[in-house]
C-alpha cells in the first residue's frame, strides 16, 4: 500500500506540474502580441515597473509569501533575479519593440536546444539520442527564425537586431532556470522567490524610469497602456510565473523548455487579428524544422510512475 500510495503521488504531482507548465506557457503566448501593441511609444522600462509593481502588491496580498532569506543565499537571489527577471524582461521588452510578434513567438521556442543542454551539464539529467537530435533540429529552426529577415529589404536590419535581443534574453532566462533550481528551490518556496522577483524587478529598473514616473499623468494614458500593464501584471506575472516557477522545480530541467512551443499557438493567432502580422517564408521553415525537432524528442511516451516502481523495486531487491 506504501508503495502504491509514493506511485500516485508521484505521479499526481508530475501530472499537475505539466499542467502548470502548459497553463503558463499559453499564457505567455497571449503576451507578446499584447506586449507588442501596447509597448508603442512607451518606454519598456517604465512599463516593467508598472508591471513588477502591480504584480508584487496583487502577490503579495493573494499568497502571503514567507520574506525570510539566509544571507548567504542573498548574493545567489539577487543574481539569479537580475538575470531572470530584470534583464531577461527588459531585452525581451526592447525586442519585441524591433521585430515582429509572430518573430518573437517562435523565436522563443528555440529554448528547448538550450536547456536540454543546460540539464545534462549541470544536473546530469539522462539525455536519450532523440532529445539531442530534436534539440539539434529546433536550434537550426531558430537560427532560421532570427536570420529569416534578411530576405525582407524592408526593416531587415531592426527586424534582426531584436531577433538578436530576444535570443539573449531567452539565454539569461534559462539561466535564471539552472541557478533557482540549484541553489533556491531546494531551500525556499515557490512564493517566496516569486515575490522577491517582482521586488527585485521593480527596484532594479527605477533608476531608468524615474524620469516617466514623475511625469506620468493618468489622463493623458492611452488604454492601451493600462490593459497591457494589467494583463502582464496578472496574468504573466502573478499566474504564469508562479506556476511555472512550480513546475520547475517539480520536473527535469531538459524537459521543461518543450513548453516553450506552446507559445507560438495563441500568439500567432492573435498577432494576425490584432496586429495585421502576416506568416514569411522564414517563419514557416523554422517552424517547421522546430515542430520536426518537437516530434523527435517527445515521440517516446513517458511514464514516469512505471520508473518509479522499478527504482523502488529494485532499491527493495538490493537491500
């Protein structure tokens, strides 16, 4: 009965962090367009302080997080949320401003490459041929995605320029990734590093939007501004964040990056009704290639209760 109980709540808890991850990934879809049409001709760090701002006080109030920090782990939070939360916010801010919605969607499901990668390096998580292969066809699928403007004479340059920027702030997310799993998950909770993120977030880009918070006047606000800064502040950061930074800490780090390619279904849908975005060549060929590597990595099924039951089973054998 032991057995069969550790087989379900593991199981269970598998179950519910891959739910989490998918949640928070669509949307995260749902972002970038809304990001892309609300951002126009405003400053992204102004409208990254409004964003941490709102979504610490709503988190705050909802979850009450334990505040409590070793301060020996106050140097690896600071960084690891500089990294993953200010930096990683901000690029993705700037380029999303350069390019196109439907761009920076699919850009972000190169990731996966990435993170296979950082899984068996740091953590020595199993890494099987076909995820390596699969993580192989998504990398040449986002190289065709960034470099994909070159064929357009039209903004070709900016166009790459926040392909570029995109790309780095997907780098310094899963970074963030591998220093939270780590060093911060095995000690803290979910909404303790989640509130300390919007904190840090809101502190580090003050200096940068001090300028526009004293001269802001909500009167003269276009309501675009206001649904884009609530709707990241709820919905991406208060809902996507926390239950992403959960089913992070609950799974293998090599397969969390394959729900990045979640995100492009909801956002490339909404970037061509509410932006007038239109498919390229380049898109549909890196997709391609990243869909092809997508099947590749996942086409064996995973049941992780069955390995838990031959640990177990063979653990009892030895002793």
């Amino acid at each position: 009965m032991q057995l069969l109980s550790q087989i379900r709540s593991r199981h269970n808890q598998h179950s519910q962090a891959l739910i989490a991850l998918t949640i928070a990934s669509i949307l995260w879809g749902i972002t970038t367009p809304v990001l892309k049409w609300s951002l126009d001709g405003v400053s992204p760090f102004f409208f990254a302080f409004m964003r941490f701002s709102i979504a610490g006080v709503i988190f705050y109030v909802i979850a009450r997080p334990p505040l409590r920090i070793q301060k020996k782990h106050i140097p690896i939070l600071l960084i690891a949320l500089l990294v993953g939360t200010s930096l990683h916010i901000i690029l993705a801010f700037y380029g999303i401003r350069m390019t196109t919605a439907l761009n920076a969607s699919f850009i972000s499901m190169g990731s996966p490459f990435l993170t296979l990668m950082a899984g068996f390096v740091v953590f020595r998580e199993k890494v099987r041929r076909n995820l390596i292969i699969g993580g192989i066809l998504g990398l040449l699928g986002m190289l065709a995605l960034v470099l994909g403007p070159l064929s357009q004479h039209n903004q070709s340059s900016t166009y790459i320029m926040g392909n570029i920027i995109l790309s780095i702030s997907i780098v310094l997310w899963i970074v963030y990734e591998i220093i939270a799993k780590k060093y911060l998950f095995p000690f803290y909770s979910i909404r303790t590093i989640t509130f300390y993120a919007f904190l840090i977030g809101m502190l580090s880009v003050l200096p940068f939007a001090y300028k526009d918070i004293v001269a802001f006047s909500l009167s003269s606000v276009e309501p675009k501004f206001i649904i884009g800064v609530f709707f990241t502040a709820i919905f991406s950061s208060v809902l996507a964040f926390s239950m992403w930074q959960w089913g992070v800490s609950k799974i293998e780090v090599s397969r969390v990056g394959f729900f990045i390619y979640l995100d492009p279904v909801t956002s490339s849908l909404l970037a061509i009704f509410l932006l007038g975005e239109s498919f390229t060549p380049s898109i549909i060929i890196g997709t391609v290639f990243v869909l092809g590597g997508l099947y590749v990595a996942e086409r064996k099924a995973h049941f992780p209760h069955i390995h838990l039951f031959h640990h177990y089973r063979g653990r009892k054998l030895r002793t």
